[in-house]
C-alpha cells in the first residue's frame, strides 16, 4: 500500500512538534517519526485528505511557532518493519517496566518485560503520554480488577494491566491497524484475558469495570468521559492522557462535573495525566 508523508520542521521545534503530531493523529495519521528539526507524520493515500490538512498548517502558521513548513511526498510500497526497527529503542520506566521489541535483549531485574511490535500503531513507550500512564498504572493496585483501555494503540497499557493481575482486560480502538496489532502483542506477551474490540465507545453498554484507561486525543476525551463515567464501578479508577498541559483545566472541569473525584496528576514535557476516583 502506498502511504503519505508529511515532512514538518518548525522554530521553535517544541512544543509545536507534539501538538502538530497529536493534530494530526486526530486526523487519522498513523505513524511519526520525530527528527531534531521537527517530524514526519504517515497516512495510507487511500485515507489522506489535503485540505484538512493544509487547513490544520494555515491556522497553526497565524498562531503558532516563528517558523512552519511542510512537504508532502507519496511513499510506494515499503518495509515499515524496517523503518520502525532502524529507529526504535527500548524504552525503561522507573526500573520497572521495560518496552522493547523482539529484537531487543532481555533485560534482568525488571518487573514488567513488555514485547511490542509497533508497526503502524501508536503506542511504543517513547511519547510522553504512554510513559505518564505507565507511571500511574505502576502505583495502583490491579489483582482480579477489571480494566477496560480506550484508544489502545500497541495495547502497551492492557498489556500491563493484565500483567499487574487485571483480569478481565478490554481494549478498544477504532483503527484497524491498532486492533490487529493489539491482538499480535497480546499473543507475543502471552496475554489470554484480553478481549481485543474494533470501534469507539459506541461499543460500551452494560459492562462496567474498576479501572478505565484512556490516552487519547482532547476532543475525544471531552466528548466520551461521560461513557467512561457510566461504566466505571463505584470506587474505580479513571486515568486519562494524550492532552497537553494547557487543556488540563477543560479536561479537569469536565471530569470533576460529572461528579468524579481528583486522585491525582502527572506531568512529562509538555504533557500531562490526570486519575481520578468514581464516589
């Protein structure tokens, strides 16, 4: 399949780079690779859509960094294997938990060994996001507590859970991709209580669950935390990630509106997380 690259470079490179890449994502970019000038963002042609996109660099040219520009170039058939191998590195958090791919030696000593074969979902352990929700998950206690993850990506965070006793698991993601990738790290980290989902909260119903994690996009969290109310259990856990700091306060002001309590909040970079305890 051919795909479609955006070449951005911005001046400053940060934090434009992470909100033109999380802009982008919620455009339905499936992949980045970040450079020290700015990033190059990936989409399959058949999904690509130009003006949106020229939409997105225009409005950011009026407010956002001194310098912007961007080039697009069509991609024929290629080994993303290849590409993602060349450039991914093991990713360790607090000594605790290591994210690494096959081809990455073991590593003694640390609790939680996850195997992750990213191709072109997102979730690899490098973004700022994964790593808060890792922090967090690495502090709550999850034996026999059922978990659902929303906008799984990798399935990184349920496979995680699953590993710190969660039983059952759910992991949704509305992308293809994702949920077929979920399901092969599922299988390559021995997982067998995790049920892989394709689509978006619409699939939520009577269910409920003790933890929800979800690190995805503002927009859709503002839109879907409602849903997530309604399906966690009394006493449970909400942690949310994939905003940056400066929505912190819409994201809070929604969650606390719903009655949820604050339990909690970490930042990384430009980024921030934010847990919180259902009454």
């Amino acid at each position: 399949m051919d795909y479609i690259e955006i070449h951005c470079q911005s001046e400053p490179v940060e934090p434009w780079s992470d909100i033109l890449i999380a802009e982008l994502a919620g455009l339905g970019f499936e992949s980045f690779s970040e450079e020290k000038d700015g990033f190059r963002a990936y989409i399959g042609a058949c999904s690509y859509r130009s003006r949106p996109v020229a939409d997105l660099f225009e409005r950011f040219r009026k407010k956002g960094p001194e310098k912007l520009s961007f080039e697009v170039n069509r991609l024929g058939g290629k080994n993303w294997n290849a590409v993602w191998e060349s450039n991914f590195e093991p990713v360790r958090i607090e000594d605790k938990c290591m994210i690494r791919a096959p081809f990455h030696e073991t590593v003694p000593g640390v609790q939680h060994d996850i195997l992750i074969e990213p191709k072109m979902s997102f979730g690899t352990g490098h973004h700022g996001t994964t790593v808060l929700m890792i922090k967090f998950m690495l502090e709550m206690d999850f034996a026999g507590r059922s978990v659902l993850d929303m906008g799984c990506g990798t399935g990184v965070l349920a496979i995680l859970a699953s590993q710190r006793g969660a039983d059952p698991v759910t992991a949704i993601d509305n992308y293809l991709y994702a949920y077929e990738n979920t399901m092969e790290n599922a299988r390559r980290n021995g997982i067998e209580n995790m049920e892989v989902l394709h689509g978006d909260s619409s699939l939520l119903g009577k269910q409920t669950y003790d933890v929800v994690i979800a690190n995805i996009t503002r927009n859709v969290l503002l839109e879907d935390l409602p849903v997530y109310h309604d399906v966690l259990n009394p006493g449970g856990f909400l942690v949310m990630s994939g905003f940056m700091t400066f929505d912190k306060d819409v994201i809070f002001a929604k969650a606390t509106g719903l009655g949820l309590k604050d339990a909690g909040e970490k930042s990384e970079g430009d980024w921030t997380a934010l847990k919180f305890q259902k009454p």
